[in-house]
C-alpha cells in the first residue's frame, strides 16, 4: 500500500477489498427482471440495463477500500469504469489493476487515469 499505514491496517483494507468482489461477484447471477402479472395474453417484464460508463474519484485515505466498493459493483451490472485514484496513493490502484487484468476481465470494463503533476496518464490494462 503506498499511504504510508501501517501493516497491519493495510492487510485489513486487502481482505475487506476482497470480500466486497467476492460478494459482488455472488450478487451478479441474481441481477434479473421480474414478471410483471398482467391480464389477457399479455407479458409485462422489468429489465436491467447498464447505466453506461460511472466515474470514481478516489481519495488518498482509504484508497483500496473506496476503489472496491466503488469497482466492485458496477463491474456487477456490467457497466465500464473510469478510475482516477488520488495523486497521493496510485499504487493501490495499479495493484489492483493487474490483479483485474490477471483474472481475465475485458480489457474495455475499467481504466484508470492518473492525473499526476509531470504527465496524464491513462492505463487499460
């Protein structure tokens, strides 16, 4: 982690991460429409659509945390995310990145921008 915490704390941020995508992950088969009852030969239905694409600023202060709960579920609906993480901690958010990359999701479902003093960046892993 690059906030400067200590250990101990960084690990706690690690498994809350990772039990928001574990959970998120578990809700998105259950993501459906519903049968709305109607009278005659008539079918009525709900269904879910992405929004389209959702910004998250994240702060300094709890940078991985903030990105999952953040990440976590929009990738769950299907929508594709623009990530810009603070200035301060853009470590956390390019651990997390690879580690996105290395499971195999769409390389177009989330980037990450970083607007750092020298250069803007922008990374789709």
């Amino acid at each position: 982690m690059d906030s400067g915490k200590p250990l101990d704390s960084a690990r706690g941020d690690i498994e809350f991460a990772v039990r928001t995508f574990r959970y998120f992950a578990g809700f998105a088969d259950k993501l459906h429409g519903k049968v709305i009852p109607a009278d005659g030969d008539v079918v009525c239905w709900t269904r879910h659509e992405p929004v389209g694409v959702v910004g998250a600023i994240i702060p300094w202060n709890y940078p991985l945390d903030i990105i999952a709960i953040k990440l976590a579920p929009a990738l769950c609906c299907g929508c594709t995310v623009v990530v810009k993480p603070a200035e301060e901690t853009p470590l956390s958010a390019l651990f997390l990145g690879g580690l996105i990359k290395k499971v195999g999701m769409c390389r177009c479902a989330f980037f990450f921008h970083f607007p750092l003093p020298e250069c803007m960046l922008t990374f789709n892993f």
